[in-house]
C-alpha cells in the first residue's frame, strides 16, 4: 500500500488550526498580526523596488539591522519608524481599523 507524502506545510497548517482553538494561543497570535503584515508588506515593497535591506536603511536613516528585525516581527516598529520607512520607499504609511 502506497503511504500518501504529507507536505511539511500541510503538517505546519494543521498544527496552527489545532493551536488556534486555545483561547490564550489566538490572542497571541492575533497581537502579533499587524507586526507580521508590516513587515511582509515592507519586504515586497523591498522586492519591487528591487533594494536591499541596506540600501531601505539608508534611505531611511537607520541600520540593516533594524529593517531585519521590522521585516521578521521581532521587533514593533514606532509609527514614526514605520512612517520613515513607507517614504523612503515612495510610499505613504495609511493605518486602518477595520
């Protein structure tokens, strides 16, 4: 009998869904949302405009270092911070509640 090849991504998936379902594991999560979508938004704008993480820093007057750290959500960027970083890449910083 041939055993189905389960995706490393499929196990990742369930694994979230399970962990979801606890009430303390979801507002974790969910804290840590606009930090996330922060930074995969500055990473495509990166790849757009086709810079690097060094060249947004300079733009943006500060370190490679802490563009890493916005982009991996390991750090919570100030709205100023944020605000440098949308102009340096052409754009304007807009923030929601939705």
């Amino acid at each position: 009998m041939k055993r189905k090849q389960v995706e490393p991504q499929d196990d990742l998936d369930r694994l979230l869904e399970r962990q979801l379902k606890d009430p303390e594991f979801r507002k974790i999560w969910e804290e840590g949302e606009a930090d996330y979508q922060l930074g995969r938004q500055i990473i495509q704008a990166r790849i757009d405009e086709k810079i690097s993480q060094r060249d947004l820093a300079k733009r943006a007057n500060t370190t490679q270092a802490v563009i890493s750290r916005i982009e991996t959500s390991s750090v919570s960027p100030t709205l100023q911070m944020a605000s440098r970083i949308a102009m340096a890449l052409g754009k304007t910083l807009q923030i929601r509640f939705v």
